[in-house]
C-alpha cells in the first residue's frame, strides 16, 4: 500500500467511524475479513491464532503464535477510538419559535466553533429494553447555526460561545411536543422507539476527508484524533499477523483501541480501566502462565501509546517550543514531557529510533512550549497500571480537536509502517 493509497483508506475508515461504537464495528469488520475471529468475553477463549474482542466503543485484536511460551513478551500499540463532540442529553427534544433543536452535552474538549455552520449527524448505539445493541448514524441532520455578523458588529473581535444558550443544534421545524428526536433516530435505526431503554449518541461532521493542497499533500478530516492512529494499527497488524502466526521470535503483538481518552479514560472500556489487562491475563492464563510468568511478560513487554500531536502552526510559532518544530510529512512524532504528561523515556526514544530505521520511516521530536502545558494520553495510565515501558508518538496535526483536522497524507502512512515493525519484531 502506497501512502496516497493508505490516506484514502484512511478516509474511508473516518467515514465509517462517527462514533465510538462505529469505528470499533468498522475495525471488527476489518479484522473478520483478513481471518481473525471475535470472541465474546463471557466464553471460553481459544489460545493459538488471530482474536478481537469489543467491550463497548472498545477494540482489542491480538495474534498468538504456537511457538509462543508464557514468558513471550507483549508488543502493543494503544490509541483511542472516540473524539471530542457532543453528547446527547436526556429528554433532547427541545426548541423555540418554531425550530426544533436538540440538548446536547460537550464531550470532551472541542475547539467548539468550528463545529458552527457545518452539516452533522448523530450516530452512536440505542440501547432497547432487554440490553439488544443498534447503532444508528443518521447522515446530514442537524446544524449549529451562526449569528449573522449583522446582528453583532462586535464578532469578529472575539467571539464568544456560551455551552449550554449558544450551542443547541436545529434539527426541523415544529413544536418540541409534537415531535421526537428519539423516535427519529429509532426510524433511522429501524428500530422501534418504545422499546429503547438507554442511548448513547454523538454528534459528528459528515463532510468526506479530502486530499488537497499544490501537491496533493495535505488530507483534512474529522476524528483524525485519534482514528489515524486506530487505523494505522489496524493495516499494521492485518500486514503483521500471517507471518508472525507462521513462526518467528516475535512478541504477541497487539492492538488495544480504547474508548473515552477525551474525558480522562475512566471507564469499563477506557485505558484507565481493566480492558486491556483482562485481555493480557487471559491470553497469559491460556499459555499456562503463572502470577510469576505473567509479570516476566510485563517486565519484557512494549506499549506504544500512538495519539495526535501537534504540527507547528505558521501563524502562532510562539506557541511552539522553538528548537523543536514539526511539520507535516515530516513523520510521526516522538512525544516527550519531562513531567510524565507522555510516557517517553530514553529507552523509549531508543527503541523508536530503532524501529523507525527498520521501516525506513522518518520520525520527529515533540516538546511543548514551557508556557503552553501539553495534554496527555492513554500512555502514562497504561504505564501506571500496568508496568509496562510505554513510550508516546503520534501523527502531527494541524487544528486539533477541531470538527476537521489536518495532516500531511504521508505521516499516517510511516506510522503504519512503523507499527508493522513493531508488531513483526521481539522488542
């Protein structure tokens, strides 16, 4: 696969991912294609072979070949299938003078007027009365709509958007008591609205990702954070997995994409919860291990936490740490905070540079600016739960946690490569 190749694929996976619950489907589906088989959690697990299993908006894939002993070390990249939005609320049918709206939650941290004046749809799971699961994705069917500049001379001095007035989105006309978002999004499910006993809905951009730019270069998209990693571990592993079936001196390589890092991962399917270690316990259990074996695992095991980082923006460089700053198509980013907001030490640095030399793929530094505090991601949890060496990378973005991100079209191609690597290797 080339990396115009991999972009529009790319494209296609976003596409098919508006939520959570969406893009752990799409990367299921994925997976049963290429021969691996989904178990269920509340069954007996198979140890040989190719497996996934999904808890949720969750999606954790692993191969373990024959040869493997219960001391086999764990090479496993971690990302996060959900992105920052809004959230259905309880009762969402709402609106005034004729417009129908909808009650909407912020969910994580938006750049939130971005969303304004962009087509959108809900999509997500409805739940019905006896736990049966349906996700529904609505296509174009509601719109966070301006306030003409007319109507305040003084917006584009600093505009300002109150959460709860300001960001209530129409869906119709008419009055809120004679109609029922909920029983639109059941239509559209082809479900019946009387049975739906919970729900589980975002909002997301339906605009198609797009290649652009002089010279083709540059690819804009929603959900980029954090589905080019998702996606990258995905053809990575599906690339990995045959060969390293078929023998070799690797490690069990996996793919853990969890759910809720935008709000702090602290759920049943997050990073800060016991997903991830469930499975390795399992897969440890079925190859024999004792508590003994299973840490010696751990101690020779690899996480690589693969997120979005930032590009240097042109316009606002001062934000940036000024020795060290990346750019589109540079490649992915080694991320590094020396007060453990990333994961990466210099043992991880190494063995980065290491694997970016064994897939002929370039890489980048990423340090943040002493005045500008950086975020943080799944990798210090999974470190902090589990033992494991954990290093932070990512794909550079431009406008992050914006409706539409932007990327180089080659960075997530090298991170695939990358991941191929890794997931090929004993590191």
């Amino acid at each position: 696969m080339t990396s115009a190749e991999h972009i529009l694929d790319l494209r296609d996976f976003i596409e098919a991912s508006p939520s959570s619950f969406h893009a752990a489907q799409a990367a299921g589906e994925r997976l049963a294609a290429a021969g691996f088989t989904q178990l269920a959690e509340e069954e007996h697990w198979p140890v040989h072979g190719k497996f996934f299993m999904i808890r949720d908006g969750a999606i954790i894939a692993w191969v373990v070949p024959k040869q493997v002993t219960a001391t086999t070390a764990f090479n496993i990249l971690g990302s996060h299938t959900d992105s920052p939005s809004f959230k259905l609320k309880p009762k969402p049918t709402t609106g005034r003078f004729g417009w129908l709206q909808a009650g909407v939650e912020v969910y994580g941290g938006p750049l939130i007027n971005s969303w304004l004046d962009r087509e959108l749809q809900f999509a997500g799971r409805l739940v019905d009365l006896d736990g049966t699961e349906t996700l529904v994705a609505t296509g174009p069917l509601l719109r966070f709509p301006q306030l003409a500049i007319h109507l305040d001379r003084s917006t584009n001095d600093g505009l300002k958007l109150d959460k709860q007035q300001h960001m209530n989105p129409i869906w119709g006309q008419g009055k809120p008591a004679d109609e029922d978002l909920l029983g639109l999004l059941a239509e559209r499910a082809g479900v019946d609205a009387k049975t739906i006993g919970g729900f589980d809905i975002v909002v997301a951009d339906t605009a198609p990702g797009q290649v652009f730019g002089a010279k083709n270069e540059f690819f804009a998209a929603g959900r980029m954070d954090n589905l080019t990693s998702v996606h990258a571990g995905l053809v990575a592993l599906i690339a990995a997995a045959d060969p390293v079936e078929a023998g070799g001196d690797q490690a069990i390589p996996v793919l853990a994409a969890f759910d809720h890092e935008e709000i702090g991962s602290g759920s049943r399917s997050g990073a800060c919860g016991p997903i991830l270690e469930d499975v390795l316990t399992r897969v440890s259990d079925g190859l024999g291990a004792s508590v003994s074996e299973r840490r010696r695992a751990f101690a020779n095991s690899v996480c690589i936490s693969a997120d979005a980082g930032h590009a240097v923006h042109p316009n606002y460089s001062e934000r940036h740490d000024p020795a060290n700053l990346p750019v589109l198509n540079g490649g992915p980013l080694l991320k590094i905070n020396a007060n453990q907001r990333y994961a990466t030490d210099g043992v991880g640095a190494a063995l980065w540079a290491k694997l970016c030399a064994t897939a002929g793929a370039p890489y980048q530094e990423f340090v943040s600016n002493n005045n500008v505090p950086c975020g943080s991601t799944i990798g210090p949890l999974t470190a902090t739960r589990l033992g494991i060496r954990t290093l932070d990378v990512g794909t550079p973005l431009l406008s992050m946690h914006s409706a539409r991100e932007l990327c180089g079209v080659n960075d997530p191609y090298y991170l695939a490569r990358i991941t191929q690597a890794f997931f090929s290797s004993a590191v």
